[in-house]
C-alpha cells in the first residue's frame, strides 16, 4: 500500500541525495558555529529579526541545521529529518527572497559550507534557485522506497552518487559566488 510519502523512488537515489543534502547541512552548521560572530553579522544583515534575536538565533540556527544533516543519515530519521531540512530551506530561501525584493543584493548570504566561508557569496536569484533545487528534493529524499531494497553494489553506487551530487552543489555554489566579480570586471 503507497503512503503519502511512498514515491516509486529507487532507493539509491533516495539514500544518496539524502547523503548529500545530509553533507551540505553539516557543513554549513559546522562553517556557521566555527564562524559564529560572522554569522551573526550576516543575520543581522538581512534586517529581518529585532536585534535581540540575531545572537541566540545565530548560535540555535547552526545547530538544528546539524540535527538536520545528522538525522538524514539513518533511514530511521530520514522524515523528521527531511521536514526539518525542508523548514530550513524554506527560511533561509524566504529570507534571501525577501531581500532581494526589497532590492538589497550586497549582503552576504550566511551560507557557509562547500562553498567556501561565512562572508564569501553575495544573496542572489541565483542563491534562491540553488536553495529551491535542495527543496525539491526533498520528497525523494523522504520518501520510504517500495521498490526493491538495497544489494551491497548498490552502496557503492550511492557512494559514488553522493560524491557526484556534491560536486554539482560545489560548482554551483562556486559559480554562484565568483558571478559577481566576474560581472565587476567585465564592467571595468
């Protein structure tokens, strides 16, 4: 019987875009505890919380992003984990949104990661279409597979599938935050 939330996903996908997204978070709350004060500064940035907010939420965001990441890991954890995740998303991607609209492009997005530190990219559509791929995989990577179960082969292809993934979100996280530059020297 399908639930809600049984997709005809293979689980290979499911397990490596799970994985992936899982390094993405952790990466990005380790980048933003080890860096907590230019977090900070960049929530402040965005203008969007009373700035008695900005220190705790900049030390609790971190840290629910972890529990994210670690809980997408184990299949056990994976839905609670994907509704956190999508929660998440969801926010920081509304918060850049927001600014944008407001027509404030020069802040730096609090990302962290893959990408490179803290205060290495500038908010941008681009950021807000990265953020939405992440999102929409979130169902696959929730979705409880009625397929087939996974073969010990299958580990390695979610192994390389991961590492793959990966390097998609680098190199769009990388080209997302040299843009702006390049667009500066081309109008030099």
């Amino acid at each position: 019987m399908m639930t809600p939330l049984s997709l005809p996903v293979d689980p290979v996908l499911s397990h490596a875009m799970g994985a992936a997204l899982a390094v993405v978070l952790l990466s990005g709350a380790w980048q933003k505890l080890k860096e907590q004060d230019v977090f900070a500064a960049a929530l402040e940035n965005y203008r969007l919380l009373p700035a008695a907010m900005v220190g705790w939420t900049a030390r609790l965001l971190p840290l629910v992003e972890a529990l994210a990441g670690a809980l997408l890991l184990f299949q056990s954890t994976r839905l609670p984990a994907a509704l956190l995740a999508f929660a998440l998303l969801f926010l920081a991607t509304s918060a850049v949104a927001i600014n944008l609209l407001r027509g404030y492009s020069e802040i730096e997005c609090g990302c962290g990661g893959l990408g490179g530190g803290i205060g290495d990219q500038s908010i941008s559509w681009g950021l807000v279409a990265r953020n939405l791929a992440l999102i929409a995989a979130i169902p696959w990577i929730a979705a409880e597979s009625t397929l087939r179960e996974l073969v010990w082969m299958d580990y390695l292809t979610v192994a390389c599938a991961t590492l793959a993934l990966l390097g998609l979100y680098a190199l769009a996280s990388q080209l997302l935050a040299t843009q702006p530059r390049l667009s500066a020297l081309r109008n030099s």
